[in-house]
C-alpha cells in the first residue's frame, strides 16, 4: 500500500491529484458545487437538456407510463436478453437521421474501445490525429494493426503518411474528432474525406461534441459539412448535447453485422436499461427541429469570444463552444480555478495527462442557457485572475 501512496503523494506534489466534486446541475446554466451555487462553465450539456424541465414533464407524463414493468435493468447483454424492443427503436430512429445503419453502445468509451479492435487486424494500418480522445487511444492499443499518429490537423503529415504506407497495408483506417474536446478546433472534414478517397482508406470520426450541437439537424460537422455519407465510422454520443447515457456509430450494415459478432464492447457487457433508453428515443426525435438552442449556443459562443478578445493565453477563434484557456503550469491552472470558484464560477482545469505536459488549461465549456451577465462578470473575473497568475510566473521566474 506504501507504493500506491507514493504515487498519489507524487500527483499531489506535480499539481495533478485530482478529486471528485458533489455537483448538482440547475437551469439557467448553474449548478450546485458540495451545496454552493455557482455558474457552470465546465458542462457538456451544450444545450441544457440535462436540466430542461417542460422535456422532462413530456418524458414522464407521456412516455413513462406507456413503458410497463421491468424499467430500470436490461439484466443481460444485447446478445442473450437484453436486446429490448427501446434499442430496436432508437436504432431506427438513428438510421431515419442518417440515412445509414445504426449501432447502439453504452458509452463513447465502449465505442470507441470496441470497434477498431473488431474490424482491423495485423496487416492494417491505423493513422490518428496525436489529440484524439483517450477512448480512441485504448482501443487502437487493443487492436492488432499497426499504429502512426499524425501531428494534430497536419494534413500534409497525413497524406506524406498515405503515400509511404498505403501501398504496404490491406486497410488503412483514419481516425479523428471532429470538435476536440481539449482545444475546440475542428477537423477538416472535406480535406480528410478527399485524402480517404484517394488513397482508398477508410474514415472515423468522433462527433461526441458536435452531435446535437452543430449541424442544421443536430447531426455534428458531418453534416454541416456535407460529408456524411463519406464517412465509414460516425461515432456519436448520447451524454453531451443529447443529454442522456450511450453511444452509437454509423455504418454500413455489413460493418454492423460484423461489429456485433465481433465487437467485445458490445458483446460482453449488459445492455442499457429500457427507460434510459425511452429517453434517449425522445431526445432522439425532437433533436432536429433544436435550431432555436444551437443558435442560442453560437451566440453564448460569439459574446464570450468578444468578452475575451485580445486577452493573451485566451483561443478566442470560437471555432466551436469549447474556448481552452492557456496557462501552461499545473498548480497555476489549479489557483485559477480556484479563484474562479470564489467568484461564483466553475470553470476547472485540465491537466495532464487529459492534455499534453506544460498545456495545463481552463477549459470554458458554454453552453445554450448560459446567461449574458454572467459571461461578463466571469470574463473580468479571468482577466484579473490571469494577470494575477503571468505577474506571479514572471516574478518566480526573476528569483
């Protein structure tokens, strides 16, 4: 046990123990920190459905009571007797919005964990942006193909990389977000997609923070770009805008049929339970006609961009609701947030390994019900606190 202690004492030390908060969401883009209301800059409720309670009534009233028994565990995987008449619909529901073959997972995690392992093999290639998600990584170190990262939206790396490999690879497959969660900038999807054309590869993308958020039917980049139907792998999730539990790809049937015979992910884990699932359907189907709250949400977007325009350390190009903010030091970032939260304001950091050593951030995650005044009190409040921070790094510096 003194080994494992060490290890937490070393966190400690580095600025990197981290530790569970008791947070409660509220409306109007708040919630309740061990007790404490606070403004929440740190959701992935983009358009804060978590905490919407006229969509909630409808669920209970509405959908509930339609539901029978047998609610609250689906008791066996989807493979023996869990594969209940919810799933069947939200799949159908998901192939109605995109037009292609769905595949319901617990998680973005179970996802993205499962499905490279299941579809590659020994003589394959996978080619990833070096910032894709943590998921992504643990499921293409379980997978058999070989494996090269390409520096973060560097295309020309990645076609130089197609050039050199493809000829000696029966598969490549490559994998990106579409909006990274750590940075908030956006894949290029049409580059990508006439890059996977080609050199005849195969694409995957993550829009875990994109669907429901973007697109002119809630279906992420994909969509606003016009590349759906050229991607291989759509992987979307049910936890951030869409405000339930589970994840899905998109695919072509015979990659799903293969998915479920071979996906571990998906085989050995019991399924979802049945009034999870009932939510997710009605999200599912109202998700479209959102347009109201994802322009809210650029709007939220566009005014924290001006409030923060020309602060050094601050990503304000609002590519995308997730604006990171640079500090660099990890017990820095730490008396930031710390400052923040006495404020009024929960916006945390994020550390390594979440992101790469010496890029520790704040990372403001806006979301729809965000209201103006608390953006500009929070905005003046972060200037001060990192003027306060570069005088103290400065002043350390000169010792």
């Amino acid at each position: 046990m003194n080994h494992f202690s060490d290890q937490l004492s070393t966190l400690q030390q580095s600025g990197l123990l981290r530790q569970m908060r008791h947070t409660d969401a509220r409306e109007g883009g708040m919630a309740l920190l061990n007790g404490t209301p606070v403004v929440n800059l740190s959701s992935n409720d983009y358009l804060g459905l978590a905490v919407d309670a006229a969509l909630q009534r409808e669920w209970v009233q509405q959908v509930l009571p339609a539901m029978g028994d047998a609610l609250f565990s689906a008791s066996s995987s989807r493979l023996l007797t869990g594969n209940h008449s919810y799933y069947e619909r939200v799949e159908a529901q998901l192939e109605r919005m995109y037009g292609r073959s769905a595949l319901f997972f617990n998680s973005g995690c179970h996802a993205n964990m499962g499905i490279l392992p299941a579809l590659t093999g020994k003589d394959d290639l996978i080619l990833s942006d070096k910032l894709v998600h943590a998921s992504l990584i643990d499921g293409i170190r379980l997978s058999e193909a070989t494996h090269v990262r390409y520096r973060h939206l560097d295309y020309e790396r990645l076609e130089a990389l197609l050039r050199e490999h493809r000829h000696r690879s029966r598969r490549v497959f490559i994998v990106t977000e579409s909006v990274y969660s750590m940075d908030g900038d956006v894949a290029d999807l049409p580059r990508l997609v006439a890059l996977k054309q080609q050199y005849d590869a195969l694409l995957m993308v993550d829009e875990a923070h994109a669907v429901g958020a973007r697109g002119e039917h809630g279906l992420g980049v994909g969509e606003e770009t016009g590349c759906l139907p050229h991607i291989d792998l759509l992987v979307g999730t049910m936890g951030k805008a869409l405000s339930s539990v589970g994840a899905y790809v998109i695919c072509d049937e015979t990659v799903k049929q293969l998915l479920i015979n071979r996906c571990r992910t998906l085989i050995f884990t019991t399924a979802l339970p049945p009034v999870n699932m009932a939510w997710s359907l009605l999200v599912l189907e109202r998700i479209r006609a959102m347009n109201s709250l994802r322009e809210q949400l650029r709007r939220v977007t566009a005014t924290m961009v001006q409030q923060l325009a020309g602060h050094a350390g601050v990503s304000v190009d609002g590519q995308s609701n997730i604006l990171p903010v640079m500090i660099g030091d990890n017990h820095a970032a730490t008396r930031v947030t710390d400052g923040l939260l006495d404020a009024g304001f929960m916006a945390l950091s994020v550390r390594p390994p979440a992101v790469p050593p010496g890029t520790a951030r704040l990372r403001l995650s806006l979301t729809a019900n965000l209201q103006p005044d608390d953006l500009s009190r929070m905005a003046g409040v972060l200037k001060t606190l990192l003027e306060v921070s570069r005088n103290n790094n400065a002043e350390a510096q000169r010792r």
